[in-house]
C-alpha cells in the first residue's frame, strides 16, 4: 500500500512540473495558416525571451481588448536585429527586451506591422509541437 502512495505522490509531482514547464494551447483564427489552422492543438514550452529562436512560433499573452488568452506568431526579429520592412517604427533595431511577431498569413494577421514590437514579458513560450485538428465524424 505504501508503494502505491509513492508512486501516486511521485506521479502527482512530475505532473506538477510538467504543467510549470509546458502548456497545451488551440489554435482560434487563421493568421498563421497555413502552418497552424483554427482548432490545431500546439504543446508550448515555456520560456521567456532567451528561449526564443528567430524563426520559432512563439506563444504570447493576448492584448487587453481581445477575446483571446494566447496568440502565436512566428519571431521574425530579435533584441538587436535590423527592423523588417513594413513595420512601422521609429527605430531601426529591434530594442532590447523586445522583438518583432509576424503571422504566417499575412494578409490576414495582427502582428508587429499593427502592434509595434512585443515587449518580451508577453512571452509565454514557443512552440515545440503541433498536431492538427480532426473533426468528428
């Protein structure tokens, strides 16, 4: 009886961890088709902005005013990096603490060319896994 505890209280813990670590989003809208579509489940890992590869699907917290919880674009520049075209500061490098988000369908994205640069403390984490959505029959 007393093995069945630790395993359970062992079981308990590595889920605790887990969840600090990874997280599980899904995917509402189309701004980054057609990499991730509208009900797409992306297992996110945690991190802050050292975490953050250019190129890597990043996960952030929504801006206030959206129904959203978590946005995911794709990094397109980095603390130091020269400003894409098409986004529209004042600055010719990407401040620290801070990088530029790009959705995938452009025509259809909210991202850096309308919100400016994501300040690195909206960083929930990047994207380490997709499986996309299977509609029940």
């Amino acid at each position: 009886m007393i093995w069945l505890l630790s395993v359970a209280g062992v079981v308990g813990c590595l889920g605790v961890l887990l969840r600090r670590r990874l997280l599980l989003v899904t995917v509402e809208g189309v701004s980054m088709e057609p990499t991730y579509r509208p009900g797409d489940r992306l297992l996110v890992r945690r991190t802050g902005l050292a975490g953050v590869r250019r190129g890597a699907a990043v996960v952030f917290a929504a801006p206030p005013g959206t129904d959203l919880r978590f946005m995911v674009k794709r990094a397109a520049a980095l603390p130091g990096d020269p400003v894409p075209a098409g986004i529209p500061v004042a600055d010719t490098v990407v401040p620290a603490g801070h990088l530029v988000i790009l959705g995938d369908n452009s025509a259809r994205s909210a991202d850096s060319r309308t919100m400016g640069f994501l300040p690195a403390g909206d960083v929930v984490g990047v994207v380490v896994r997709h499986s996309g959505f299977v509609p029940p029959p």
